[in-house]
C-alpha cells in the first residue's frame, strides 16, 4: 500500500518532495493511516485537529491522542474548537454539515501557509457520498463522488477501500480513537454504510471497486459535458453593466433550452423549478417578471432574461424591493389589517412592525460600528455594542446577526429585538408579521 500511496499522490502533486502538507487528523482510523502513511513516505507534514464538541470528554481525548501524535512524528500540531451543534442551530444545519462548514472553512485560513491540505476520505466515503447524492436528486455531477483534488485540498486515499484501510492499520500495529457515533444509524450516511452497502455487497461482493470505477467514469464524461455546456454559456449570456443578459428568443432555438437554463440559473443559486417558469414562457413577451435566488435577481423583460446580483458587493448591503425578495432570503412575510389587538408574540425571529412605518425599499445588513437603535418596550435608544453584551452575544456570533433597516434606522435586530419606532399602536391600520427561518 505505501507504494500505491505515494505513487496517487505523485499524481495528485508533482512536486512531492519539495511541498510541505497539513494533514487533517481526527484520531480515528482513516487519518492514523494517512498520517503513518506520510510519515513512513519522509515528506514534509504537520497536522491540524478540530475538537467539535460533540461527544463531551470523548472529544477532548480525541485532541490529546491528536496531540500525542504530533509530539511522536515531531510535527506542529494545529488544534481548533468549535460548537459545531450551536453553529448548526444558528445556521439552520444539520450538525454533520455544520461541521463540514466549519472544518473547511479552517482548513482555507490556516492551509495558506502550506501547498495542500490533505484529508483521509478513501473510496468507501465515495461510494456512501454517491448513494447520499442520489437519495438527495442529483444531476451528473453529483454522481461524480468526491475529488481526488480541489484546489490545495488533496485526498490521496481515494483508491483505497475501507478493507486496505483496516489491513494496513492493523499490520503496522496502528493505535486509534474510535467514535461511537459513526455506528448510530439514525444518521444518513452512517444508515448507508452499515445497512446499505453491505446488502449491495451481498449482490456483489466487489461494489465498492465498482462503485469507484463508475465514479472515474462519470467524472470523465461530466467535464466533457461541462466544456460542452461552457461553450454554450458563453455564446448565450452577454456581460452588460447591469448584468447577464439572454436572448430568449436565440435560448428556445437550442435543442434542449430548459437545460441549458437551468445550467446557466444554477449558477447563481436558482433551483430547477425557476428554470422550469421561464422555460414554460420562452416565447411570451413578458415585462417586468422577477424571480429571485439568495444572491440574485433574475428579470425577464419582453424577451431578455437579465441576471443581477441582488447584494451590492461595494457595501455589503441587500436592498429589498419588495416582500417576494425578502420571502427568498429566508423570511416569511404577512401583511394584515390591524383590529386593535394584542399580537405580540415573545420570540425574537418574529417582528410584527406598522406597514406604513416599514415601506419598500428596505436594507438588511450587518452590524457596524457605532449602530444605534431603540429597543421595542424602550424609549431610550442603546447602542447596539452595548445590546449585544446585555444579551451575551459573543463576538464571532455578532458578526452574523442581520439587521433589517428602513433607511438608515435599524427597524430590527433579526433574531433578537425589534425597535420601539416600528412598533403597532392606534393609528396602524395594517401591520406587516415577518418571521425569520435562519436560511440567510
């Protein structure tokens, strides 16, 4: 194994001997095995651990292994804390993607100071990454599995199976941490590989090779496809000042329009379904009709399909023309006749604000320095530093609140507290409820 090893890696990285890696180390298996792998190959690593959290006492003991380890190869050894379930619940994740998030994340800032950074992913990982993929929906490129490469990211064990893994830990007498909870089924790539793949094993014993070999496979034909697809983009899509404008009159002439709408959408955070709107309407002479992703606006105007950013790059900010742009950024909107009655409800996610206080267009943004606001049930205004100490808000989770504003005035801390001027009383006739899902 340790020849095939450097032989993928030599591949993966030309310039093996003179390249310095950070290797991704967990404690378990897999990473002990990459880790005795390059070390056993003399190459220039150190290595980096993030502690989750997630297992309590477990978790630290996985980062002193980790840390053992490092003094015992003569390495640096990186390690990062994170609270990857309250990550998870802020950012409206499951905690297994929460953790991918945050690792990758950590893995981009301290990987600058090496040539790549390596993980421990081998080919039973692509396998379970397929079957996830096509549980999900996918097109072909979800079929393509993981990368061998991804810009400094490098996974050199992907030719090797779960079973060359475990061979190989144990002739060279590996010591490892175990987690317990890769066996709890309850999650779904731990319910494929311990029901799944093995009764796909019981049809063939080799699945997983064939399973690889596909994934080669359809890699392949995917950049051929993708090169096919780029040359069509390009003649379509016209770069103006405003945006990406598309003749949809030349667009219906193509043999698969709707396709080629949906590959140039995707782009830029548009699902299927806004494809299939405008693909249903290629020859009507429609004006003014708006769709929306987290990040665009797409207008189809008397034939031209215009795509433009919907957050000015310049300051940061979202301008919000409308309720349905709002609606895309994760917000649930209701606008309602007030009766004169009490309505309010104790959550922070749900701002009931007078509608003709809060008029379009609206701003959401983050916090500056020097933001102020008036707290609802204050008449006083606070700074809103000063609210966020009173409400125990650290600095990293800070610099995620948004805020929505009516021009330069906070109407609402999202997530926390509304401001007083905003609020319903006896004049209001109609009041907007907004309620926030965490999708931002």
């Amino acid at each position: 194994m340790d020849e095939r090893f450097v032989q993928q890696l030599q591949e993966l990285c030309p310039n093996l001997s003179g390249s310095k890696f950070l290797l991704a180390v967990s404690g378990g298996k897999d990473s002990r095995v990459l880790l005795h792998l390059f070390a056993t190959a003399t190459l220039q690593f150190d290595i980096a651990h993030c502690n989750f959290h997630l297992r309590g006492e477990a978790s630290n003991e996985d980062e002193q292994f980790v840390r053992a380890l490092a003094i015992q190869y003569q390495c640096n050894c990186y390690v990062r804390a994170f609270y990857a379930a309250d990550f998870a619940a802020c950012e409206g994740e499951s905690i297994e993607m929460a953790a991918r998030t945050l690792r990758y994340r950590w893995f981009e800032d301290i990987g600058q100071n090496y040539d790549y950074v390596v993980t421990a992913h081998h080919a039973n990982d692509n396998a379970e990454t397929l079957l996830l993929n096509l549980c999900r929906g996918c097109g072909l490129k979800g079929t393509t599995g993981i990368p061998a490469r991804n810009g400094k990211i490098l996974r050199p064990l992907l030719n090797f199976t779960a079973k060359e893994i475990d061979a190989y830990s144990a002739d060279n007498c590996l010591h490892y941490r175990v987690d317990q909870s890769n066996r709890d089924t309850r999650f779904r790539r731990n319910k494929i590989r311990h029901e799944v793949l093995p009764l796909l094993s019981e049809i063939n014993p080799k699945v997983i090779e064939v399973f690889h070999r596909n994934i080669e496979i359809l890699s392949r034909q995917y950049r051929f496809y993708k090169q096919h697809i780029q040359t069509k983009i390009t003649n379509l899509c016209k770069e103006t000042p405003r945006g990406i404008e598309i003749n949809l009159e030349i667009l219906s002439k193509e043999d698969d329009p709707l396709l080629l709408l949906y590959e140039i959408l995707s782009i830029y955070g548009f699902g299927k379904e806004i494809a299939q709107q405008i693909d249903n309407n290629l020859d009507a002479r429609i004006a003014g009709r708006h769709f929306y992703s987290r990040t665009h606006i797409a207008l189809q105007d008397r034939g031209i399909l215009t795509i433009y950013p919907l957050i000015d790059k310049a300051t940061g900010y979202y301008t919000i023309h409308n309720p349905e742009m709002l609606q895309s950024l994760g917000f649930a909107i209701q606008y309602i006749p007030y009766t004169n009655r009490e309505i309010y409800e104790r959550d922070g996610n749900v701002f009931y604000a007078d509608a003709n206080k809060l008029s379009f267009p609206l701003l959401l943004r983050h916090w500056q320095p020097g933001d102020i606001f008036y707290p609802f049930g204050m008449k006083q205004r606070q700074k809103l530093s000063d609210f966020f100490i009173n409400q125990k808000i650290n600095v990293i989770e800070k610099q995620k609140v948004w805020l929505l504003c009516r021009g330069q005035n906070i109407a609402w801390v999202v997530g926390h507290r509304a401001d007083n001027r905003f609020k319903i009383d006896s004049q209001t006739k109609y009041y907007y409820k907004i309620k926030y899902h965490g999708i931002l």
